[in-house]
C-alpha cells in the first residue's frame, strides 16, 4: 500500500493519518503516561528535563549544521559564525531575543550576498 | 517580557505575576490560591496564550510553514492534504519526513516507521512539559489532548511562559496558545499554497535561520537552573559527534548523552556543595 495505491479521495488523509498522526502521537501519548508518573521536584523530572533540552538542543545543532533547502547551499562556517555571532549579541547586549536574531541574519545574509 | 491576558486583568496581577515558581518552591503557590475555577477566568487565560500569535516565535514559526508549503507543492501534494497535515500531525520535521516518503514511494508501513523514527523525540519533551502543565486537578484525558498541540516551538514557548502563569489556569492558557498555533499554521499552507508564493532563494535560507536562533536564545532564557544550560551545552557539542555515528537515531541518543552529562554534573555540584 503506497500513497498512489488507492484513487478514491479519502485515501490520502487515511494515509496521513495512519502514517503521519498516529506514528507521531503515540509518542505524545507515552510522553504524558511517563510525565503524570514524575513528581514535581524529584531528580527523575530534572533527568527527563535534561534529555528533552539536550533533544532540542540537537534540533539546533542540526538545524544549524545540516539544514535542507536553501540554506543547504551555504557555507557550514557562515551559519556557525552567524549564530555565534547572534548569540555572543544575546549574552553581551541585554538577552533580547530579537537582537540576536537580527544579529545573527546580518551576518548571515551578508555572507550568502559575498559568496 | 510580561505581557498582561486580554481579559481578567485584575485576576492576573494578583495571581499571574505576583510570584514566580521557581524549583525549590513546593507543587502550590504560595498563596492561599483562590480556586476561581470559572469558565470565565478559564475563557480569559485561553485567550491569553491564543494571543501568543502575535509573539516573534509565533512569527517565526509560520515563516518555517511557508517553506514548507513550497515543499509540499513540490512533491504533488495538494493543498487540503498538505494543511491537513500540519493540522494532524503538528510536527514539521514529521512532516518533511512524510512528504520525502510519499515521493520515495514508500510503503504505509515503511513511512509510519520514518515518522516514528523522527518523531520520538517528542516522547521526552511531552514528559518533561506535563509536570509544569498540569495542575492539581488536572484529568489526564485533558492532557492526552492537549499533548497533540506539544511542537518544539510551542514546548519552548510554554517552558518559558508557564511560570508567568497560575498553576492551574495553565491547561487553559496552553490550549489557547497550542490550538492557535496549530489552526493559524494550518491556514497559513493553505494560504501560502494558494497563492503560490514564490521567494528568491536567499530570502528562505534567512528565514530558515530564524528557527533554530530563536530556540537557542529563549531555551537559554528559559532555564531557572544551571542543569538546563549544561543539557544545552552538551546537546549542541554531542549532536554532531552523534550524527557521525549513527545518524538515524542521531537526535534520540543525544538526548540520553546529553541527559546523562548533565545528571552527572548535578550530582557532582551537589556532592561540593555538601
């Protein structure tokens, strides 16, 4: 059964359902069973709050250092630079976010204009 | 940045940012809460976080859509599926695995198991965000719900927010805040889709640097612990020694990595604070 399998209209949003929602909120599903276990101020909550910032904190690294789309194309140097760059501006003027992001695109878009 | 709800302004200065709830404080705050329960309040802390949208994540977030409206016209998938995916899986990085495997070819089972696979990440994040969401009386149906609206944005941004809130007005104001995103992102492939907008190359290569430099600042920010900092460290140094290795489960095991350095380091700030 593949996504061209069936022409009635419906079989496309079973198919997102079946391979989409369903393989995706399982895992939510489990994450609430797990969460409503682990008690507030227990060393188990500090651990599962560990790996799941350490998780988005892959999600950045991966989308800083293996994008798709556009960014793919440029250099892997140019978006460590921006986001450092955007990130010492967080830490050093204030922690705004929106300075750091603006920070970091001017460095970003000025290195894909020169290259 | 506080920002005041739409309505029950008054409930709010007394109970919504007169204390913070910091980890050493007990499950309760420390006021005597009134347990105003009414529909009322609840209406108005859910229009609290459904005014979110107009936040710079929320912004941030529907540019990381637009792109991915352009990617679904690309692989022939229309314009219903496409925001009805977004709507029922509520995960882009799901998504863009889906979309790979219906233009791959792949079997039912065979992109169940691909999205499975990107998707468990949101297991740990789901565990670690109900203990801040849910309050005292919170039914666990509620939070089975709500849990579907659980993205990396919308975990940063209620990470973030949650302490600004009255513990058991919190599942109100994420449900505003979640079902907003969710429904507004929605519309937004559809609309992108429609008008099928086109943007020079480097105009989405900005864009999609955006995401990834507002987790980094507002996960930073959000942190009420040193332990938050040190998982952000070792996940940002780990995950490309990890995608070396073993990229399929690159994102998963630098999550346990970077949690068990970080339980390492609590234990031994703990043992020379002792």
């Amino acid at each position: 059964m593949t996504w061209h399998s069936l022409t009635d209209w419906w079989w496309p949003y079973l198919f997102i359902l079946l391979a989409g929602w369903l393989p995706t909120d399982i895992w939510r599903y489990l994450g609430v069973l797990i969460g409503g276990k682990v008690r507030e101020d227990s060393d188990a909550l500090i651990a599962v709050r560990a790996v799941a910032t350490a998780l988005v904190a892959g999600v950045i690294a991966q989308l800083i250092l293996y994008p798709s789309g556009s960014l793919a194309e440029s250099s892997i140097f140019l978006r460590i630079g921006a986001a450092a760059v955007g990130f010492l501006a967080y830490l050093r003027l204030g922690r705004h976010v929106i300075v750091s992001v603006i920070a970091a695109e001017i460095v970003l878009i000025t290195g894909l204009y020169f290259s | 940045m506080k920002r005041p709800p739409l309505g029950g302004l008054f409930l709010a200065g007394m109970t919504g940012s007169g204390y913070r709830l910091d980890m050493a404080d007990s499950e309760f705050s420390p006021l005597p809460e009134q347990e105003d329960d009414s529909l009322r309040t609840r209406l108005s802390w859910f229009l609290s976080g459904a005014s979110m949208i107009f936040s710079i994540p929320a912004f941030i977030l529907m540019t990381a859509h637009v792109g991915f409206a352009g990617f679904a016209s690309e692989n022939g998938v229309s314009l219903l599926q496409a925001s009805f995916m977004v709507a029922a899986i509520w995960a882009l990085p799901a998504n863009i695995v889906l979309i790979g495997a219906i233009s791959g070819g792949y079997s039912l089972l065979g992109a169940a198991i691909a999205v499975a696979l990107s998707s468990i990440r949101l297991m740990p994040m789901v565990a670690a965000f109900i203990p801040e969401m849910r309050g005292p009386k919170t039914r666990r149906i509620t939070l089975l719900f709500l849990s579907h609206f659980i993205a990396v944005t919308a975990w940063v941004m209620g990470m973030e927010r949650f302490q600004h809130i009255p513990r058991h007005m919190r599942t109100s104001y994420f449900a505003g805040l979640g079902m907003t995103l969710t429904a507004t992102n929605s519309l937004v492939v559809a609309l992108v889709y429609f008008l099928s907008t086109d943007f020079p190359p480097i105009v989405f290569a900005a864009l999609f640097f955006l995401t990834p430099m507002y987790f980094l600042t507002s996960l930073w920010g959000s942190a009420r612990d040193r332990s938050i900092h040190v998982a952000m460290v070792s996940g940002l140094v780990l995950f490309p020694l990890i995608h070396h290795l073993a990229p399929a489960y690159d994102l998963l095991l630098t999550g346990f990595a970077g949690g068990a350095a970080t339980m390492a380091y609590v234990r031994w700030a703990r043992a020379r604070a002792s």
